[in-house]
C-alpha cells in the first residue's frame, strides 16, 4: 500500500467547470454539504479510492461498471402481490357463513363443541 494521503481535487475540477457546489450537488443527486465534505477530505475519499481500484483491477472505466436497461427488459421478475379471491378473503375474516337464522341465541364454540346460550 501507499503510504501517501489522499487529497481531494472534487473542489479544483468543480470551479475549472464553473460550477458552484450547490450546482454540482444538483447534477450529481447529493447535498451540497456532500459535496463540501468531499471537497475537504472529510468524507467520500475512500470510496472513491476503491472504484479506482476497482477500475484499475477490471481495466475498466467506473461507467462501464454499470449498464442501464429498461425496467420492462429487466431480468429479475417483478413480484406480483399474492392476490385473494373474495372467497379466500370471507374465509379469512369469518364472514363465508350465512348468518345464523336466530340472532337472539348466539353459538358459542369452546374445544370444538357448540354450546347454545
């Protein structure tokens, strides 16, 4: 490893584009105080070291490390949500049953037995 420490030069190539933090921050999808981190060294640098090793590893540039597809010629299936039939959802909630024909005596169920009140 290097012993040497590294020095961010966002900032420098920030201001050679004329453009302002809070600009660059926009274009990028960040905060501005991201990017003022990662101007300062206070954050950021080591990510950005491991993508250039990445890179340097695969002989690669960092954005041929990703490729952009359309959503519908994605190859991970989309998960549909598990829909229930009517039935399926009454049988859920108790309410598949026609009500008793005597509401005034209600049924109560213990252990599997019906115990009229």
């Amino acid at each position: 490893m290097d012993s040497t420490k590294p020095q961010s030069k966002i900032s420098q190539l920030r201001e050679q584009a004329e453009l302002t933090q809070l600009e660059l921050s926009q274009l990028v999808g960040v905060t501005e105080t991201t990017i003022a981190n990662w101007e300062k060294g206070r954050s950021g640098l080591e990510w950005i070291e491991r993508l250039i090793r990445l890179c340097n590893a695969l002989d690669c540039q960092p954005q041929d490390l990703i490729e952009y597809i359309p959503a519908a010629e994605s190859s991970e299936p989309q998960a549909k949500p598990k829909t229930k039939t009517l039935s399926q959802l009454r049988q859920l909630l108790n309410t598949d049953r026609p009500p008793q024909s005597n509401p005034a005596k209600p049924t109560i169920q213990s252990n599997g037995l019906e115990v009229g009140e």
